[in-house]
C-alpha cells in the first residue's frame, strides 16, 4: 500500500473512517490475502500512521532548517535553533534583535489544500505563557525549497485543541485541521526584524497557498 500510488492511500484518515468506506482496490487485495474488511481495515491505519509519521518527520526537519536558513540571511540580530539543542523549549527557532524576539514553532508541509499540524501539550501551554510565541507553518516544494510561509493566529489554535473533561484524563498531543483562509501570510513577530532586503514571503507580501 504505501509504495503503491494509489491516489486515496495519502489521505486514507480522512477518506476512511470505518471499514466499509474501504475503497474495492484495497478490499480485492484484502481478499487476495485472505483478509476480512476489519482486518484490512486495521493493517491501512497501521500503514499509514507509519507512513505519515517517517514522512512529518522528515519533511518537518527539513522545513526547520529551510526557514532557519532563510531568516539567518534575512533578520537582524541573533538566530538560533533551539529545537536542535531541546525539545523542552515549546519552540523551534529563536529570533532576537534590539527591541523584539519571536519564539517559532515550525510546521512543514508540501500539500496544497490540505494543512494538518500536530501539536504537543508543551507547546500548546509554552504559547498560552509566553507573548512572542508563534505558530509557523512553511510550505515546500517537493525539492525543499520554501515557497510559502503563513502564521496561525493563537486564538485560533486555543479554540481548537481539545479540553481535558477530568483530572484523570489529559491530552499530550492533538492534530489540527487548519482551513486554508486561517493563516496569515509571512511571520508577523519576525518582520521588525527584517532587513531591507528580505524576501517578500517572510513579510507576508506573497500568498501562503495550504
């Protein structure tokens, strides 16, 4: 399944949600195999959540290191990637210069249409704390290289992650479904820090297609 091509396989946890929305290709190779349609059932979700996470892994690193680059050559005063030291800091990439600082929280995607963000319970309480946190999403080219960059607003994201229903239950981690008219073109903390020669696209003057 997952080195197959098949057009629903990518956004089989939408497309799929119970067994019989099994699309006919999956469940002839089901039968082929000997499996019942609960069965194959389980054996997609167990794929994809694997395919989808090496994948989130390995194009949210390079979304981080694609946006460090691009704001070390753009911005003023001190760029790091704390992300790389810890994953404690509840952000990614700092931003400091004279007056301002911004906290980045990067999320990479190289979809358009569809922006899905996981988000930990750290970073979620790290924005609730701390005023020059944002929430970043980068999009890229199937070669990496950064062809949009949008901010989501925090009310947004408060209004949108769960509620813990007791003190017995807590979520550590939830995936958000962000609508493409929510985020915001460029990263509005870091544009005070701008020089004059920054690219359009980290000042909001190029569209952040999702």
């Amino acid at each position: 399944m997952a080195h197959s091509g098949v057009p629903w396989f990518r956004d089989a946890d939408l497309l799929i949600r119970r067994p019989d929305e099994l699309p006919e290709d999956a469940l002839r190779a089901a039968e082929a195999l000997g499996l019942a349609p609960d069965e194959a059932y389980a054996q997609v979700g167990t794929v994809w959540g694997k395919v989808d996470t090496e994948e989130r892994s390995r194009i949210g690193s390079a979304g981080e290191l694609a946006l460090l680059e691009l704001l070390s050559e753009s911005a003023e005063g001190k760029v790091e990637h704390v992300a790389a030291w810890s994953d404690g800091y509840g952000y990614d990439i700092f931003v400091d210069a004279y007056q301002h600082s911004a906290h980045l929280e990067v999320k990479t995607t190289v979809r358009v249409g569809r922006l899905t963000i996981y988000i930990s319970r750290n970073e979620y309480e790290t924005m609730l704390r701390d005023p020059a946190w944002e929430l970043v999403t980068v999009r890229l080219t199937p070669e990496l290289k950064i062809t949009g960059v949008a901010a989501v607003p925090r009310d947004w994201i408060a209004r949108h992650v769960p509620s813990d229903r007791t003190a017995r239950g807590r979520w550590e981690s939830c995936r958000l479904e962000v609508p493409p008219e929510v985020p915001v073109p460029g990263i509005p903390s870091v544009v005070p820090m701008l020089t004059e020669t920054a690219p359009d696209v980290l000042r909001g003057q190029l569209v952040h297609q999702v």
